[in-house]
C-alpha cells in the first residue's frame, strides 16, 4: 500500500530551506567580496595569495552546492504539482517518509540510493 504524504507541509519544508539557502549564499557572497576589498589593501605576499586562492576556490565549492541543493528543491516542488512527489525515479516505489523528512529532496529510495553509492 502506498504512503500517503502530507505534500503540503513538504512543500513549506521545501521552500523555507531553499530560502535559507538563498540568504546563506547571499551572505557567503557578500562576506567574499568583503575580504575581496580587505586583500586588496594589502601587499601581495605569497602567504596571502594562497589564503585568497584557498577562500576562493572554497567559496566556489560552496556556491555551487547551494546551486545543486536549489534546483533539486525546485525539482522536488515541481514534483509536487505533478503529484509525483515522494515516487522514487528508479524503481517507482514510494520513498519513506522519514528519508523525506531528512532529505526532502530525495529522488531515490534509500535502497536505489545505497545501490547507486555502491557503484
């Protein structure tokens, strides 16, 4: 028997966490520009250049995540306006409650997840 999903209250997770992620990016972002301006006072030590190269290339790892987790959210909304949400891409089967509860944008049930992983 297939679960029935309170979809409403995933869609309000959903779309607080991608707004959480949108202000933690922006944040990131403006912290960046921040040391960006700080740097630029400074004389270009090899030390410093290093710092720099490392907190950019962080900071581009971070963004890019927050980009992959947004259109997965925004996937996962738009599964729930088709009325496919919580239907494993796979295998077709429902995905647990509790995984959408942990992950609410999972596409996968935790078996094609784990067999997925072990690839």
């Amino acid at each position: 028997m297939a679960q029935r999903l309170d979809t409403e209250k995933f869609k309000k997770l959903l779309l607080a966490e991608r707004e959480r992620l949108r202000r933690e990016r922006d944040a990131n972002a403006e912290d960046e520009s921040e040391r960006g301006n700080e740097l630029s006072d400074y004389d270009n030590h090899p030390a410093d250049a290093a710092s720099e190269t490392y907190e950019r290339t962080r900071n581009h790892a971070l963004d890019e995540n927050f980009r992959e987790i947004i259109q997965r959210i925004d996937e996962a909304l738009r599964k729930i306006d088709e009325g496919t949400y919580g239907t494993c891409d796979r295998c077709g089967e429902s995905i647990n409650t509790e995984r959408l509860k942990a992950i609410p944008y999972a596409t996968l049930c935790i078996d094609c997840q784990e067999s997925l992983e072990r690839r």
